[in-house]
C-alpha cells in the first residue's frame, strides 16, 4: 500500500459518478409535487413596461401563477441587501423590481405551471407593450463617453513613474497600436438552474449551480429575510461555469421567490439563449505605446484600456497591472476607463483581464520585437524583471526563464526563420509565435473539517466547490497523504451550506486556500493521534515530537525508524476513542505581503494558413507552466489543456456579436457562437517546470485554472503574423481578416 499521492498522476475520485450518470446537477433533483418556472425575456434594451397581460397565460391548463414586478412578493429594498461576494460597486439589479428595462433579455416574468412544457408555453402567451427609449450598447461609438470609476472592483491602475512621453519620444524604436476584443460568453454546458425545495417546516433546500454555496445562501437570505438554517444551499456538481457562477444569477431569485410564493418547490431552469443574458467578457479597447533602446531594453511602456460596463455598476477587471509583472522599465503609465453601456454587468469569465491585458502587451511586445530585429524570446529575457514593480515586491518564487528554455526546446524554436512569410508547406503558411503568461497565486482564507473515526475512515469537509476541476480529487490525495490513509477511506465533502467557509471558488485560489486548510485541519487530527499514541502500552511515541513522527500506509511512524510504527486504528481502538474530529481556519501567513505571488507560462504555437484561402489552423501547441508544486499532473495537465483550448477559441472563435440597432446579442445559441471542437485542437505539450514556493501557502502550490489560457491567444495572434505578415490587433482572428 502506497499513501504518498501528492504529485502523482490520480484518478477523479468522482469519475464513476460522472460517466455513469450518478452525479447529479441542479436542475436533476426532484420532489413529489414539482412545480416548473419558465423566465420571460425582455424585447428591448432600453425602456418602461407600459402593460404587461398575464390573463392568457393564466388561462392555460397547468399554469398557476405569472409573477412580474406587479405582483412579486415583498422583498429587501436596500442595494447591500442584492449585493454579493462578487459584487462591483453600484447597484446590483433587482429582478422584477419595476417597470424599468435596462437591457435586453431582461427578465420580466417567471411563469408557474404544473409542468416545464406548460410553464414554457404560458410563457409565450403573456402580453407585453412597452415604451422604448434609444440605448446604448456600441462600446467604439461611445468611446468619447469613458470615465473613471470613484471605485475600482478589480485593483487600481499602477501608479506611473518617470517621464513616458520623453522616453518614448526619444525611443530608437517604437510600436504605438490599438488592440481590441469583443463581448464574450462562458456558455457552459451546464446551464444555470435552481431547484428550490419547499420543506413542510416551511424551510429551503435550494440545488444551485453556483461556484460558491456559500454566497448564494448569503445572497437569499439578504434578499428574503432567511436565517441560514431556513435556507440551506447545495451544489455537489458544476457541469462547468468559468465564472458564471461566481455571483448568483436570476434564475436562483426567481425560484426562491416563487417556492415561498406558492409554498411548493419550483425549479427554475435558463435556456440557452437566455444564458447570454447575464454576464460575459467585457469588449475591450486598449491603446499600447512601447519603447525601446536598439538593443531591446524597454525605456517607455503606456496602457490605456477602455471596457464596457453596466449602467448600474462599474465592473472593472486588472488590465493593465501585466507589464509591471513581467518586463522592467523606468517610464510606465497605466489607466483604465469604463464606458456605460444598456448591457448587464459583465462577469468574470477565465482569467478575467489577465486574458485581456496580456493579448494585447504580449502582441506589443512582438511587433516590438520585430521592429527592433530581435528575437520574441530574447526580447522577453532582457526586460525580465525579478519584481513586481507595482509594489516593488519580490516574487515568491518565478521559473519563467525555464518556462521559456523548455517550451522552446521542445517546440523547436531554435529552427524559427525570424521573416515573417518564410515558411511555408505547399500552399500553407507556417507560422511560429509565442507569449508569455502570468496569473495571480492568492490564498485566501479557508475553514475545514475533519472527523476520522475507529475503523480508519476520513471525512473532510469545505464549502467549497468543483466546478470540473478536480476539487474532490485533489483534497482527497492531500487529507490522504497528510494522515497516511488510503484514498478509498477518504472522503471529502463540499457543496453544501452548512459545511465550514470557504471562498469563492475562482480566481485560481482553490487548491491554495481550501487545501491548505485540509492539510492544517489533518495535522490537528494527527497530533491528537499522536498524543493517543503516547499512551498506548510499551509506545515507541512516549517521548516523540509531531516534527519526528509521519503517517504512511495506515500508520504513524517514527522518521528516524519506520519500523517503530503503530496503526492509526490500533491507537483508536486501544485508547476506546470514537472519533476525532477536528475544525481549522486556515489563513495567508503575514509574510506573504511582502511578497507577489503568481504562476507563470510560455506558450509557443504553430499555425498552418492557407494562402489561398485565408483559413487558420493551429496545429502544434507547447505550453510550460511555472505553477508551484503540482499536486496531481493528471488532473493538473487536463486544467492546461482545457485553458489552451479555450485560448484558441478566444483566439480564432469566441465572438457575442451585438445588433446595435436593437441593443441585443444576435448569436445567443451554440450554433452561431462559435467554440473549439475536436477538429480544432492539435496535439497540446504541457510542461510542468519544477518551482518551489515556501512562502505562497503551506502546500507550495500555485493554481491553474488561468495560466494554461492567458499567452494562448497573443501567441497565436503573433503565430499568424509570422505566417502572413499580417498583424491583426482584433480578435477573433478570422479569414476575412487575414484575407
């Protein structure tokens, strides 16, 4: 029996569940008795309700009831009281608050019927006149309209420094450009769905798809006036969110609302359109100058980005804060303006601003590069800087440099012809480009539990969530190898309200947070065993410190003599104890502030384009990550190859087109908003370079849901440009732009 599995390639605990259908979504646990709620949409962006008829709809056999802001049930008036964990500064929106429309698709009514078909039907039949005013949704139309927020949701632009216009005047080589992406959206497979469970003692039981259970029984609770044991929220499966499920989305209001309406259980399920009608990758426009010497060193950098925004909250993102992470300069300046536009407010979506930021500076850097004759990797490596010049903090640990050797040994770099349009395959344009990625390693502050009981099983427990991740897996290996047990005697718990706080479970911070406290929490249990063990007859542990003891293969040993060894069942059976149960809250150690944790990447990528044709294809990727210490590289390596597909997509694909004439998203389906598919993706080399971090968390472990995605696009973006000559600053990056 081996019990060492940090590091090591593991199976998802919960893969069965999955693939045999008994892992159960939000939307797939029911009750006698059911009732269905089916969302009608707004028409228009921008207006009033003049009249809304229910009597139709009401009319129809199985329908029970049609709730708009006419006659939905009191609920909380303050803005604190709708806001959440996730929440930009304003004022969140308020479903079926009043007549006001504030963006397409807005929901306006929930029908209630006896079944989903009937409630789906009725839905058609409820009546709306409205009366329209002009809206604004052209984020370039409406540039001259930017503004700086009074309070930034992500962190402020980096203060400048030196002189920029000077050093770029003076600069001997220039790139002065303007970058720009569009709306997009995370579409999951799973959509959003809330099953809210009447109780006979009239509480809740509410199955949400959400990235925090926690937040979305804060969020109802606020809203409805429901002490936690009222409403108990679980999610034991996310079929997907990439941040759509960080603040609780409408569908959640609206179900509760409607069981402790009807004192039933409703369930409350978007379609796929309506899944673009909430939250999305905010458009964005960035200006870039770069500056530098002859021989490559940066003298001027400046960033200026404009992002839409709600008209009821200022959503801001960190844009701009990659330069100073990645390449020194004396001359820096950074701003980032919002523009209000009749949308909702966008949403964090994978590497909110870091996929962003960095497709621009990393395209920079390349034309800089070129116009300076010098290798994209050089270039990199001469501007590399040992800080984070935001807050002139060291970094806890950064292996980019081998990031960059070993991505581009493997790849082949060394064989690049530097001229763009110098290699080609019959009629196809060879193009190799690269870019470098960084992601923020925090930890955040985490509880968890632990009970271990007699016959040598472990359950440990979080609220906290696996939105496709690994969450399960990766606890599990760490509670197991912290107290020596085999996987199968552990389980791990999470999903659920009434488990120990965690948080949010996004920006890369899970494994950090969460884990550390599953390995704090096991270590208490240990030392609880120990001082058991020291009391057993004739113990080897009678004088043993915890520093001097470990737990392997169901037992603790002593360092220095694995034979002296007792199995954790024996200690709990002869010392007649039913259980030790255990309670932690991990949180940062003090010395982390003075120190910039992140992970890092080089992502190096080849494109075949057709010359004739125009077409794109990516057919060769390497991606290095500097991530910290890899707790499981299977599931670590899936992360990587999920994030480079999605980096494709943002590349080549991913696209919200918007009808200003009608303020709406046109391509709110699968099949006209455009994603990878397995024709589209190559064969991805992922590389784990080997980085030790002592002081990002106890584990030494780095998130990476973000880094595997965020140098994809820019080094795919300045693979086409190797292979056509062609610079294309918009993404996504389609034949009629090459052409």
């Amino acid at each position: 029996m081996r019990t060492d599995y940090i590091g090591k390639p593991t199976n998802r605990v919960d893969g069965r569940l999955k693939v045999t259908g008994g892992a159960k979504y939000a939307a797939e646990f029911h009750v006698p008795g059911l009732l269905y709620g089916y969302v009608v949409s707004s028409e228009i962006a921008r207006g009033n309700i003049a009249e809304i008829d229910t009597n139709e709809a009401l009319q129809l056999e199985g329908v029970l009831q049609v709730l708009t802001h006419e006659n939905r049930p009191p609920s909380a008036w303050f803005d604190k009281s709708y806001q959440d964990e996730d929440s930009p500064p304003g004022s969140p929106f308020r479903p079926l608050y009043n007549s006001e429309i504030q963006f397409s698709q807005q929901p306006i009514a929930l029908v209630v019927a006896e079944t989903f078909e009937a409630a789906r039907y009725g839905a058609t039949l409820v009546k709306v006149v409205y009366e329209e005013a002009p809206h604004t949704t052209d984020l370039k139309a409406n540039r001259a309209q930017a503004y700086t927020p009074k309070k930034y949701k992500s962190t402020p632009p980096p203060d400048s420094r030196g002189d920029v216009d000077a050093a770029f005047a003076s600069a001997a080589v220039k790139v002065e450009q303007e970058y720009t992406h569009p709306s997009e959206h995370h579409n999951p497979m799973e959509m959003h769905a809330s099953t809210a469970i009447w109780e006979e003692d009239g509480t809740l039981t509410v199955y949400d798809k959400t990235q925090s259970v926690k937040n979305s029984q804060n969020y109802i609770s606020q809203i409805f006036g429901l002490s936690s044991k009222e409403a108990l929220v679980i999610s034991p499966f996310v079929g997907g969110a990439f941040g759509s499920g960080l603040r609780p989305q409408y569908q959640l209001f609206l179900a509760v609302m409607a069981a402790l309406e009807m004192k039933r259980s409703v369930r409350v399920v978007l379609t796929r359109q309506q899944m673009f009608s909430f939250g999305h990758r905010p458009a964005t426009v960035q200006h870039f100058q770069l500056g530098c010497a002859a021989d490559g060193t940066l003298q001027a950098v400046r960033q200026e980005a404009f992002a839409e925004t709600s008209k009821f909250e200022d959503y801001s993102e960190n844009v701009v804060v990659w330069p100073n992470t990645l390449y020194k300069s004396e001359n820096a300046a950074f701003d980032h303006k919002l523009i209000s536009l009749d949308v909702y407010t966008p949403l964090d979506m994978r590497a909110p601003g870091g996929s962003t930021g960095l497709f621009a500076l990393e395209s920079a850097m390349d034309e800089l590069a070129a116009a300076a004759g010098i290798d994209p990797v050089e270039l990199r490596l001469k501007n590399y800087t040992e800080e984070d010049q935001s807050n002139n903090a060291p970094f806890s640990s950064k292996e980019l440099r081998e990031c960059y050797r070993q991505g581009a040994e493997r790849f082949g770099w060394h064989k690049r012809n530097p001229e763009a349009r110098s290699m080609k395959e019959g009629h196809q344009l060879i193009g190799w480009g690269m870019a470098t990625g960084a992601w923020e390693a925090k930890q955040q502050q985490a509880s968890a539990k632990a009970l271990l009981t007699p016959d040598g099983k472990l359950t440990v427990s979080s609220a906290t969530a696996d939105i496709g991740t690994g969450t399960y897996t990766v606890m599990t290996q760490i509670a197991a190898e912290a107290l020596g047990l085999p996987l199968e005697d552990v389980t791990f718990k999470l999903g659920d309200s009434a488990l120990p706080e965690a948080p949010l479970e996004g920006g890369s911070w899970t494994v950090s947070s969460v884990g550390s406290a599953v390995k704090q929490v096991c270590d208490s249990v240990g030392e609880k065993l120990l001082k058991l063990a020291r009391k057993v007859e004739n113990s080897p542990f009678a004088t043993a410190s915890f520093e001097e003891v470990t737990f392997a293969d169901g037992e603790l040993r002593l360092k220095s003599d694995a034979s002296k060894a007792l199995a954790v069942t024996r200690i709990l059976q002869e010392r007649e104890v039913n259980a030790i149960e255990e309670e932690v809250t991990s949180k940062p150690a003090s010395e982390q502030k003075n120190y910039a944790p992140y992970s890092h990447s080089a992502a190096f990528v080849e494109v075949k384009v057709d010359e004739d044709l125009g077409t794109i294809k990516v057919t060769r990727v390497v991606s290095a990550i500097a991530g910290g210490r890899i707790i499981n590289t299977k599931t670590a390596k899936s992360q990587i190859l999920g994030g480079v597909v999605w980096g494709i997509g943002m590349a080549l694909e991913e696209e919200s087109l918007m009808d200003n004439t009608f303020g709406r998203f046109m391509n709110h389906n699968l099949a006209e908003y455009h994603v990878p598919v397995n024709a589209d993706i190559p064969d991805i080399d992922v590389i784990f370079v080997e980085e030790h971090d002592d002081i990002v968390n106890p584990l030494g472990a780095k998130g990476l849901g973000e880094i595997g995605i965020v140098g994809v696009a820019p080094a795919i973006a300045n693979a086409v440009y190797h292979a056509t000559g062609k610079r294309i600053r918009e993404l996504p990056i389609t034949l009629d732009k090459v052409m």
